[in-house]
C-alpha cells in the first residue's frame, strides 16, 4: 500500500510540474518564414527570461501568452506576444498579438519580429 501512495504522489507532481500540451504544442512547433529552430528554441535565444501562460480569454478563445525581455533600437524592452492556441497536435496557430512595453505593434512590427528571431538563431 505504501508503495501504491508513492507512486500516486509522484505521478501528481510530475503532472503539477509539467507545462500546458498547449504550450508544449507551440513550443515544439514553428514559424513558416523560419523552419530552422523549433519557437522554443528561438524564443529561448531571443527573450531574456521568457514566461509562457495559457489563457481562457474573455472573448471565449484560448491563447498562449509569452513574456519577456527583449531589445529594440538598442533598448530594453518588456514584450509580449500572444499565440492562438492549438487545441489539438498538428493544429494551426498564428501570433494573434505582439506589444513592446504595453505598446500593440502592427502585423508588420510581428513579421519583423518572427525574421529577427530567426536570423539570431
């Protein structure tokens, strides 16, 4: 019986410890422009102390919020970026929403940002 407690308190933390599939998902996936790295990897090289949440939004979607810091025209930046989240393996998914210092940036402000991540790969 001891044995049958240990092992059930183990499988529990694991899976407390473990991340969301969804994020996984998106971690593992990558970017059409950049096929080189998988996004984990990138964000990895990119942001300094990168956060990754997934959200029940207010609009009823889901989402993965990433966080973290970044440098922009030489300057310390706190980013966000906002992925749709794919419900299921080998779902789509796309940046819905990409902000510098709480900032919204433009679909062209997200392709810049997705080109120099993959060229500081």
């Amino acid at each position: 019986m001891m044995k049958f407690i240990l092992l059930l308190s183990s499988l529990f933390f694991l899976q407390a410890c473990s991340q969301d599939p969804t994020i996984e998902r998106i971690k593992g996936g990558t970017f059409n422009e950049c096929d080189k790295a998988t996004i984990g990897d990138l964000v990895d090289n990119f942001f300094s102390s990168p956060s990754w949440k997934a959200i029940d939004a207010t609009d009823g979607k889901n989402y993965v919020n990433l966080t973290g810091g970044m440098t922009y025209d030489e300057r310390s930046v706190d980013a966000l970026v906002q992925f749709t989240a794919p419900m299921y393996d080998n779902a789509g998914f796309e940046i819905n929403a990409f902000e510098m210092n709480n900032l919204p940036q433009n679909g062209f402000m997200v392709r810049s940002l997705v080109t120099a991540m993959c060229d500081e790969y």
